[in-house]
C-alpha cells in the first residue's frame, strides 16, 4: 500500500513513500497494476480501477 498525501493547492498526489515500484510499473507494463481508494466511509474500499498502458 502506497498512501498519498494531501497537496497544498488541494486535491491528492505523490506517494509518500516507497516510489522505487514506479520503475517497476512502467518495466512491466502498468496494466499488471491497479488503484483501490479507501476512505473513512468505506474502509473496505471505495472504488478500484485497473490501469492500462
């Protein structure tokens, strides 16, 4: 898990730790990599989305 953190203009971005996986995203193609948003509603998950090169 990769949390973001939120930006100072608003909104989110930018992983706060661990961005080494980024190289490895684009290496073996994005689509092996999905998001899944969790918030305080829905802890389980909010929304997933599978990426796609």
């Amino acid at each position: 898990m990769l949390p973001l953190k939120q930006a100072t203009e608003g909104g989110w971005r930018g992983c706060t730790s661990d961005t080494a996986w980024v190289q490895r995203a684009f290496d073996e193609g994005l689509s092996n990599y999905y998001v899944n948003v969790h918030t305080a509603e829905y802890p389980a998950g909010a929304i997933r989305g599978q990426l796609q090169q």
